[in-house]
C-alpha cells in the first residue's frame, strides 16, 4: 500500500446514500478528507486502527512508527523509532492494543531489499493515548520478537490465531509465506508454490505476495504481481 496523503471517511451514517460511479460500481456518498499529508518521497506501507479510533502508520522509507487521530489531525505524533533499520513495513494487532511490526532495509530508490535485516517486534499501547499537540500521554512498551535471517522483504500480516499468538507474513521479494510464532520467536515458510512466487513489478525489481488477510480459515492473499488482477485473490484453506 504506497499512500502519501492519509484521507479520513468523514461520515459513516448509516443514512449514507450508495451510489454508482462512471463504471457502474456502488459506492457510499460519504465525505472525504485529508488528515495529513506526509513529506514527498514518503512511502507509507501500513495502518492498523486501534479500538479508540487512532491510527498508526508505519513507512518503508522512515524507521518510525506513527500515531494520529484522525478526527484532530495535526503533525503524526512518533510512538518509536526502531534502531539500525530504514523503515517498516507490516502491522497487526495479535493483542487486544498489542501490535505486531515488522522492520527492515529497504531502498526504495534502488529497488533493494537487504536479506537478513527484517525483524518482528510487540508494541504494546495500552494505556497510552494522544495529549496536548499530538505527544504521547505515555512511552509504549517495545520489544523485539525475532529477527527472520532468511527473509528478503517482509511485508503483508495477519493474524492466523489470537489463542496461540501466530501470525502469517508474506516475503514480497521470495514469495515465500512465512508463519510466526510471537511468544517463541520460531518461524517456518508455510506456504511456497507458483501463487506466491515472484514476477516483475517496478518499483520493485520482483514481487510475490504482498498484502494478506486471514478471514473464516482462509488466507487471502494480493499478489505484488501488477499484471495479475488485485481483486484475483489466491486462497489458501489453512483451518482444521
């Protein structure tokens, strides 16, 4: 997901009209706005929603983790900024405002991704909140998982089971799925086949799966392959 400008549904009533746009597709008449626009050359990856409505935001291009609320706005306040990384990527919420991130080197200029420098950390915001001009009422509670020393280009993530703390990631630059358990830090390529592999895709000088979604035991999964439609998604049965 490369977004720049955060924009904010500003209306969500249940009394929101649906209408079709010039393709024909049904769309709520819903007002949008923007609530910040980022720098250029400021590659946002990921947002994840906590329960009170604020929002953070990680970006491959910048090693901070981001929090706003989108009915203030303002400047993003910085939750923390990870250590020897260029940026991030992923972000899922295993517990209840417990948040998984992934972290990494990748240049968006030249297209590289460093293997052997993504690694998964817990963010723990409970109890902390936005104050006064968008500063943290509290410091969060960071710490680092595991490190995936084979992975490429970590990215997409979904929680596969909140009761035994596992989550799925996908490898944008292998192809590779990779399922993670938070409380041991072990990890294991869990799905691999011809779905998931690589093709060229500029930006990126290959791509395979990117976002993930895990709904009803199924993996859905958004290649990172333009040519192949973003609506195709590939599922994988991964229930009982």
């Amino acid at each position: 997901m490369q977004l720049s400008t955060l924009l904010l549904l500003a209306s969500f009533s249940a009394l929101a009209i649906s209408v079709k746009d010039s393709r024909g597709f049904r769309t709520l008449g819903c007002d949008v706005r923007a609530v910040y626009e980022f720098p250029n050359e400021t590659y946002v990856e990921n947002l994840a929603v906590r329960s009170n409505g604020q929002i953070i935001m990680s970006a491959v291009t910048e090693p901070n983790l981001y929090m706003i609320d989108p009915l203030i706005g303002g400047v993003p306040a910085i939750v923390y900024t990870f250590p020897e990384v260029i940026g991030l990527s992923g972000i899922a919420e295993y517990k209840p405002d417990v948040f998984a991130v992934i972290t990494g080197n990748y240049t968006l200029a030249t297209a590289n991704a460093v293997q052997g420098s993504w690694s998964v950390w817990s963010v723990d915001l409970n109890g902390i909140s936005l104050g006064p001009n968008n500063t943290l009422t509290s410091l969060p509670k960071v710490e680092k998982i595991t490190t995936i020393a084979e992975a490429i280009f970590l990215n997409g993530m979904s929680i596969l089971s909140e009761s035994d703390g596992t989550v799925l990631i996908g490898d944008v630059a292998a192809g590779d799925i990779w399922r993670l358990s938070i409380s041991s830090g072990e990890s294991e390529i869990a799905i691999q086949n011809n779905f998931t592999a690589p093709a060229l895709a500029p930006p990126f000088s290959n791509a395979g799966v990117d976002g993930l979604r895990i709904r009803d035991g199924f993996l859905s999964q958004t290649p990172g392959n333009p040519r192949t439609p973003q609506t195709a998604h590939l599922r994988h049965h991964i229930g009982p």
